[in-house]
C-alpha cells in the first residue's frame, strides 16, 4: 500500500532539498551559458550568414590576389577558367 506520509516528506525541502535545488539551478544556468555561447560563436564566424566573406566572389579575390601582385598573369588566368568552367 502506498505510504502517503512518506510521499509527503519526500515532497517538502527537509534533508538536504535546498542542496538539490541550488544544485539544479546552478546546472540550468551553466546549460543556458553554454547554449548562448554556442551560438554567438556560431554567427560570429566568417561566411556563417552563407555567402562569402565581404560579399566577393571568387573572381574579385583572385583580382584583388593579382593587382596585389600576389599571383603572376598565369595564374590568374588559369583560376580564371576554372571559375568559368566550374561556375
């Protein structure tokens, strides 16, 4: 039969009840914490809006690479044609 007494005291806050709530708490806040953090790092990172990064494309980095003088005229136009035939 069940005890209804004993069901009582295990419902009210004696016996170490504070314990588990402040420990409950605790556990909610460090779950929210890391959920915001997840997903402030989340979009803050680069190209997570989807897109490129500054709105170039492809052909505009490797424009800006070859006015820079980062890449020869040879290599420019070989990413050139690979955009073409890929794109």
């Amino acid at each position: 039969m069940l005890n209804l007494a004993l069901i009582a005291d295990m419902m009210e806050w004696n016996g170490g009840g504070w314990f588990w709530m402040a420990l409950m708490m605790i556990v909610g806040a460090i779950v929210v914490v890391l959920l915001i953090f997840f997903l402030v790092r989340t979009l803050a990172q680069p190209g997570a809006r989807g897109g490129q990064a500054g709105g170039e494309t492809p052909l505009d980095i490797a424009k800006r690479r070859y006015a820079a003088g980062e890449i020869s005229s040879e290599e420019f136009e070989n990413i050139k044609r690979y955009l073409e035939k890929s794109g």
